[in-house]
C-alpha cells in the first residue's frame, strides 16, 4: 500500500508541474504576443454594417449568500465590419459614423498588429 501512495503521489507532482509549466508558457506568449504593441494607421473597407438593439436579460448571481437573479442591460450597438490587409474585425462605431458609411467605403483606422497571432484591435475608426 505504501508503493502504490509513492507512485500516485509522484504522479501527482509531475501532474501538478506539468499544469504550471503550460499555464506560465500561455501567460508568456499572449504577454510576448500583445504587450507594449504600437499603433498603426491604415484604410480599412468597410465590409459590411450591423446594428445590434439594446438587449435586457438576467443573469444569476450570489449576493449575500443569496441566488439573486441580476437584470443586464447590453446597450445598442453600431457595428462595422472592416476589412484590412485580407482579415476582417469588427467594431463599434458612434451613430453618425455608421449612417455616414457605406458597404464598400474606406474609412481611416489606427489599429494594433499583434506580433505571433497576426490578429488585428481596431482602436479608432474615423472618416
């Protein structure tokens, strides 16, 4: 009995090193992937256009040590679908940007190119 207690806590060190060793390389690529990146300007094509309505739910949640159902209010939204460099993101835009494009206009942004994944944040839209 006491072999098989070595050899399951044994496995168990390497189980639990194996689970840090993969959860500190996540942490250091998306660190290496996404931090300190700079801004870029570009033209991005604007691909299609989305409105999303405010949306009312709920959502449970323990206060007090109470399950309390929680209303959520998800605001309207004024989406933009670009295009830049072949790969396409979306995002939210005012009101008046969205009624002044159209499909297939160009439209100024400052964005961020992450350095592995390639994937594109769009920090600003502009006419």
């Amino acid at each position: 009995m006491n072999k098989l207690s070595s050899n399951f806590n044994r496995y168990m060190v390497i189980l639990g090193a194996i689970i840090v060793v993969c959860v500190v390389l996540y942490f250091s690529f998306t660190t290496v992937d996404g931090v300190a990146l700079g801004n870029q300007k570009g033209k991005a094509t604007v691909v299609n256009k989305e409105y999303r309505e405010t949306k009312r739910g709920y959502s449970t949640e323990i206060i007090g040590g109470r399950t309390k159902a929680v209303p959520r209010v998800t605001p309207e939204m004024y989406i933009l679908k670009l295009k830049l460099d072949g790969k396409e993101t979306e995002f939210a835009v005012e009101k008046e940007l969205y009624s002044a494009v159209n499909v297939g206009d160009y439209v100024q942004i400052i964005y961020q190119r992450r350095r592995i994944t390639g994937a594109i944040k769009i920090i600003e839209v502009t006419r």
